[in-house]
C-alpha cells in the first residue's frame, strides 16, 4: 500500500492551522466559560448569560448535566440550576465536553464510527484522568478530566484535513506500526504535534497542553498532567481491548507512585468508575 505523504511536519501544521477556523471552530461560549470560571470573582449569573445566549449549546450541557454519571439529587432544568448543583469547576468540565464533541461527528457512516470510537476514547480517558487525580491528589481533577477529554483531539483533526487518511493509517497499524508512526507516513505529522498547535491557537491553558503532550520518553521529570493521561489512555484501551494489548505505561505508573504490579488493580477500580461514564449522552 502506497500512503500519501506530506513534505513534513512544519508544512503540515502550518497548513492545518492556517485552515482551523474552517476545519473546528471552538464555540465562543466555551472560551467565555473558561474566562469566567478561572476566577472566584465571577457570579454565577454572568456564568449563565455567556452559556444561555447560545440555546443548542444550553440544552446539549442540560442533557449531559442530568445524565447519571454527575448525580445530581434532581433533574435541572435551567443553566442557573446547574451552576448552582454542579458549581463553576463542573459547568467548565461540561462545557469543555459539548464544546469538542461536534469535532468528533463524521461526515459519513465510516468517518462517523472511527470518530464516534475516539470520542468515547477521550470520554473514557477524560474519566479515568479524573479518577487517577483524584486518587493520587496529584492535580486538579477537573484538569485532570479535561487533559483526557483533549488527548485525541488531533486525529479527528487530521482526519478533516485529509479525508480518507486514516485509512491509510489503519492499513499501516495493521502491519505492524505504531499508530504514531503510521500518522507521521500518511500526514507527516501526528495527532499531538497536531493537538498542541491548535490548542496553542485556541488559548487554552498551559496545564491542558502539558496533559496533551502525553506519549513521552521515560524521563526523570515530566509534568504531572502527561503522566496522568498517559495511565488514564492505557486504562480505557485496556479496557476495550485487553490489558495484554495495552499495557500500562511504566514511566507514568512510577509518576504517579503506583507499581507495574498494581495495574490490574487500579483497571479494575477504575472500570467500576467507568461504568457510570456510559451514560454520558448528547
């Protein structure tokens, strides 16, 4: 098989960005939210005139603030409510999560069901990501949620700058290679150089792009928020297909303080967390 390469990854990343405003434009309404809940000064009432003045985008963060996985004691039925139940480092999870999904929703039933399987990847991950932080005390975990949410945002990325290259992609994994290295002979780039550039045009937070920036070395030092994805990504693939398939990342288990040896501990617990997270609905 004969993959279409681009010269190299400057050129791809220059191209992509230049062209990321018609290939995902992020919701206004998430970078007011994230303006807004980065400081305690905020009312909650400006926190909901900047979410309300876009209603599919109100209604898609009602439907998902009332699925089971936040447990809210009744059903909200206003963004007031939810502010209120859930609190600003909540309603930013939430609005983060609507705000990316559009970017994951296919043109076509293959595109629709490769993206739809990175999207619960990243749902499944952002999830994990949370719980590992919670545990580990290590970071914030609505951070921690959106570092995973993040992780996967340059292959859907990629694959509406050039349509029908993932297929090339997979027919590479297939043989053998890694699916970073079969992105860098299709692309010439991968999805987290892709990811880091476009969040890096988005403004987004030092914190998330140093969680994006997650399949490192074995260093010494690494920040925190790659480590926690790292082991956040192998659980929900360990998960889906098997913890022989996908094996923790030792580098990241010692960063976190956890041993090779509680692996399988720490993906069973975190399947139980998992299974609420299926509830998840847009």
């Amino acid at each position: 098989m004969s993959a279409q390469f681009i010269s190299t990854p400057s050129e791809t990343l220059e191209k992509l960005v230049n062209r990321i405003d018609e290939i995902a434009v992020l919701p206004h309404v998430v970078y007011k939210v994230l303006e807004l809940s980065a400081t305690t000064d905020t009312a909650a009432s400006e926190l909901e005139r900047a979410i309300v003045i876009d209603p599919g985008f109100s209604t898609r963060l009602l439907t998902l603030a009332n699925s089971a996985f936040y447990g809210l004691p009744r059903r909200v039925t206003s963004i007031r409510e939810a502010v209120t139940f859930l609190g600003f480092k909540q309603i930013r999870q939430l609005a983060m999560t609507v705000g990316f999904f559009d970017m994951f929703v296919g043109k076509n039933d293959r595109d629709s069901l490769r993206r739809r399987a990175w999207w619960r990847h990243s749902i499944d991950t952002a999830v994990c990501c949370r719980y590992l932080a919670q545990q580990t005390r290590t970071m914030a975990p609505d951070e921690a949620y959106t570092c995973g949410l993040l992780h996967y945002i340059g292959k859907p990325l990629l694959d509406r700058f050039q349509p029908g290259g993932f297929d090339q992609v997979d027919a590479l994994v297939a043989t053998g290679a890694s699916a970073r290295a079969s992105e860098q002979a299709v692309f010439g780039c991968d999805h987290i150089i892709v990811a880091l550039a476009a969040c890096k045009k988005w403004r987004l937070p030092e914190t998330l792009l140093e969680g994006i920036d997650y399949d490192r070395p074995d260093e010494e030092t690494v920040p925190i928020a790659s480590a926690i994805v790292a082991v956040g990504s192998g659980i929900a693939h360990s998960i889906v297909d098997g913890p022989a398939a996908a094996p923790l990342p030792e580098w990241a288990l010692r960063h976190l303080s956890y041993t090779p040896d509680q692996a399988d501990d720490l993906i069973e617990r975190a399947t139980e967390v998992l299974a609420s997270a299926q509830n998840l609905t847009f």
